[in-house]
C-alpha cells in the first residue's frame, strides 16, 4: 500500500449524499477480485450514458476533474452493501482522499486498509470546499495528514480528526499484511520454537 503523507491535487465537487457503494461500483462490475481495471467503471451509471457514451454532465467527464484526486461529496459517503471494490475503483481512477461530513462505517475502514483517506468535516465545510473546487484546476487542495489539515487554495487551514494508529498507518503505507510483517522476526522465532517443542507437526 501507497503511503499518505501530504496531497496536494484537483478536487472534485460531488454534491450529492448517500452515495451508496452501487453508485461508487455497480454490482455488474463485481465478478473480478483483482484491485486495478476498477476505476474506469467508477460512478458507471452517472458517468456513462445507456448507449456507453459519456455523460458530460458528470463531474468526472469534465476537464479538470477527470484528474481528480480529492472528491467531496455530502453526508453518508459509502453507504449500502459492503463491497470492497468502491474503494479499490476510486483508487484505480486516481482518488486518494474523500472529504464528507461523515461515511457509512464498513467503507471507512475499508478506505483506510486500501490507502484511502476519508476526512470528515462539517457539512458547512465541505460546501466552502466545493465552492473552491469549482474554480478547477488552479484551485488545488491540499491534505497534510502529518499535520492534519486540509488547505484551502487561499491557504487557510482546516483541522481534521484522525485515529492515531490510523494515521500511522497510512503515513507508513502499512496494511494489514504490512502490519504482520512489521512483526516477521517474533512470528518466525515462535515458528521456530514450536518446531524445536513439536517436530512432528511439521514432518
């Protein structure tokens, strides 16, 4: 996994809430269990018209956001089924961080354990963070988890909360397969004894 440290980048302005994981991923898109190819059916049904044409209404089809990296979205980001793949699509397409007031639970671990990181802030908030958003591509904003705050384009400073272990986690690019490498020497020192205690068990 990517570590997070510092973001700086185009955000795209989402205004919608409860925007469910069959929004982020339609079920028909399920069948794979590989994490890239995803992000070209981010968003499928908003983004594409029944004909497969693009739908240039959509935030994403239009310039610059098709380089998003930042998205801000209203309340209950990620709700509905817990389907692994929407994080796995956002991250496919480029996003590297959600700005919202809050997220259903099983996608906000979810982003984390795949280098995601949902920030929550007040919905007043994230309207001022669309409303920059929307000024494109000379608007940038910037996500410094080492210090916690997001930044606006005209350089104020916006506090966000974070679970410490969390934050270590993403700054260190760590997994959960991560973690338990991290502990290799005291899982293989335990192998080693039981071997020595019990040799026929690995016969």
């Amino acid at each position: 996994m990517d570590a997070f440290t510092k973001l700086t980048g185009i955000a795209a302005p989402l205004p919608m809430a409860n925007v469910d994981t069959d929004k982020i991923i339609p079920a028909r898109f399920l069948k794979t269990i590989a994490r890239t190819g995803l992000g070209k059916s981010l968003f499928a049904n908003l983004r594409y018209n029944e004909d497969g044409s693009e739908n240039p209404d959509f935030v994403l089809n239009q310039e610059p956001y098709r380089r998003a990296e930042v998205l801000i979205a209203h309340e209950n980001f990620g709700c509905g089924s817990s389907r692994e793949h929407a994080p796995w699509a956002l991250l496919d397409f480029g996003i590297r961080c959600v700005i919202a007031p809050d997220f259903a639970d099983i996608f906000h671990n979810n982003s984390f354990k795949n280098g995601i990181l949902p920030v929550r802030l007040p919905r007043a908030v994230c309207d001022q963070l669309m409303e920059d958003a929307r000024m494109g591509e000379n608007a940038r904003i910037t996500i410094d988890l080492e210090r916690q705050v997001v930044v606006r384009p005209n350089g104020e400073e916006i506090p966000f909360e974070i679970d410490p272990l969390r934050r270590h986690l993403l700054l260190n690019g760590l997994d959960d397969i991560g973690q338990t490498m991290q502990r290799a020497p005291v899982i293989d020192g335990f192998e080693a004894k039981q071997r020595a205690a019990q040799p026929w068990l690995y016969r």
